[in-house]
C-alpha cells in the first residue's frame, strides 16, 4: 500500500467550470497528482490511495479519497479527473465518508480529522524541499502516505497540523518540482527499492 | 540541454475540441509530457526543447518543437498545451520551421528528417521498456534527446527509423509506465546526476 494526501490551498469546495481548472483553485494541479498517483500505461496501479484536501472557498474544508483497488471508470486526463471531483464536491457531505463514485468518497473532514484517521493505518511523510532524501530513506518505509503542498505549497497553521503526525520529512530534489512530479518520483523510488 | 520527442501515433494533424483531448488521437499525452518536461513549480527550466511528433489524421506528418528557453504565455495545465498545439497544426505548414507563438515552432517534416535534423545537434537515445536501466547509465550521458512513445508506444515504421539513429536503448522502469512519467523521471534522473 502507498498513498498521498495533496493539500489543495485554494481548490473550489463547490462545482466548477470543467474548462478552467487552473481558475477553479488549482484544481489542474490536483487532478494531475491523482494521475500520476494511480495510472500505468493501460492500467491502474494496485493498492493505492489518493486523499485530496480542498480547502478553497466556499465552503471548506472537503476531503476526497480516492482508492484504486475499487475505482472504475477514471481516465488519467486532467478533465476526465476534474469530473470526478466536480461530482464529489457538489453532494451534500458529512464528516463520515459518502460515496461519490466507485472507488470515490468525500467528506467534511478537517486536515486533523482526517489525519488522525490516517495515521492508524499509514506512516505519514511530509514532502518538503529541506527534507531528507528520499533515496537515500527509500529503504526504511513501510506502508508510506506522502503529504505534499500544491504550488502554494502548504501554509503555516496546516504544517502545525501535519508535523504532529509526520513520521519524518523527506524530499524527492532540490529543485523546486510541481506537486506531481513528486508523486511521480516517489512511486519510482519506491518501485525501484520493491516497496508495494 | 536535454530533449524530449514524443510520437504521438494518433495525434490530430487539424485543430480539435479542446474538451475532448483524449478523442483528438490522445493529445492529452502529449500536453502532459510537455508539462512534465518544461515546467518546474512556479518556473520553466532552462535549455529543454521538446519536439512532438503527430502522426494522426488529416494531414500527418507534422512537427512540433517547443523551446523553453523562447516560451512565452504557457501553463503547465493540459488545456492551455493543447491550445498551443492546437494553434499550430491550424496554420499551413512547410518542410521549414514556422514560428506559432514564441518559442514554438511547426513543420511538415516526416520523423526521418526531423531526426536527420536533430542527430546534429543531440545524442539520442531511445526509452523502451526493455533497454539498459537509465539510473545506470546516466553519468555517461550527455547532451541527450530522448524519444518515447505515447499509449501506442511506437510502431515498427518509426521504430525502424528512430533505431538509425539511436546512441542506445534505455528504460526507466520495468513497469510499463505513462509517456509522461518517463519524462519526468528522466529530469529527476539528469538533475541528480548534475546533468545540465
């Protein structure tokens, strides 16, 4: 199992315009994680789970869980994606997980709410650009959930939040990446050291 | 300098449907391996061209060169690529580079003279599931151009071509990963390796 938990600062808590994701809060940004998250060429990785953190206006907080194992009919474009969160966003949510799609759930989580769910299942990294290399960590992890910041990267009150569940804080370069790089070095790394 | 060049085996050769990229031959691929190529976060890199090879209906071939050095008014998102690809299959096209948008030019060129072109200037190598480990052989590369296939892959015309002027075959895993997830491990891979 792996998984990430990418913190959408400004990404639209109601439907949005399919045409302008960067104008709805980034939601590019998230959809193209969710893409690099879960996609193979022609398949869908196994034992994956994607949480997304919308904490845009109006009506903030939602979280979004998105499992792999259970997920049907996503395509890895940044529209198709988009769709799927435009859908999970406009139902009437709860703090308890609703159903959105097959695979899909969405809820009134808060960041702690959420996190405190998380880490009885998951060793929590932060991804940050100070962190300790991940390849040189790569072979210590277990079970691993990536927190990672979109281009605002994460703010001061959610990074209180965060290092009170984080195990360590690693980084994948130092270059400055897009949040999906990340993602995308993160499963390579942990392909390359055999980690499921 | 480092190079990217996709195929895009089905890529649309007039101007399509910017809410239907996947139907338009695929070239949301295409649009994301740009993005991964190009773009830090809140950047562009320095000295990455990317050449995009549309070898779809009505009127292929035709070729793309993107120059980050000379781009202006890109975003890393899939519609506003597409928008850029779009503009430039719409103009009438020669043998010669035509100028597009700033930084983007495009031609009429078949993959065999566009590599005649390029293989002056580049060393290029040729990412396949089943070539040498990249990680292992990156130190010894230098000023590279890597060619990679879309969901298709590439078939046996091209490959026929493209392996006259292969330096090597290379992989980036055993996974049979997404285009743009090659291009993406590729930057890591060169960054790591202090390869400019």
């Amino acid at each position: 199992m792996r998984g990430f938990l990418i913190i959408g600062n400004e990404a639209f808590t109601e439907p949005f315009n399919l045409s302008d994701l960067p104008g709805a809060g980034r939601i590019d940004i998230l959809c193209r994680c969710v893409s690099q998250a879960l996609f193979l060429s022609h398949s869908i990785r196994k034992g994956v789970e994607v949480y997304l953190m919308l904490l845009g206006e109006p009506d903030p907080p939602k979280a979004i869980r998105i499992r792999s194992d259970e997920l049907r009919r996503m395509s890895p474009d940044e529209r198709n994606i988009a769709g799927h969160i435009r859908k999970a966003v406009g139902y009437k949510l709860t703090k308890d997980w609703t159903e959105t799609n097959s695979g899909i759930h969405a809820s009134k989580k808060t960041l702690k709410e959420l996190l405190t769910e998380l880490s009885t299942s998951w060793e929590i990294y932060y991804l940050r650009e100070d962190g300790k290399d991940l390849h040189e960590q790569v072979s210590k992890i277990k079970n691993p959930l990536f927190i990672i910041g979109d281009h605002i990267g994460v703010k001061r009150a959610e990074e209180d939040i965060i290092l009170e569940f984080t195990k360590d804080i690693l980084s994948v370069s130092r270059l400055s990446l897009m949040a999906e790089q990340c993602v995308a070095i993160v499963n390579y790394e942990l392909d390359r050291a055999g980690i499921i």
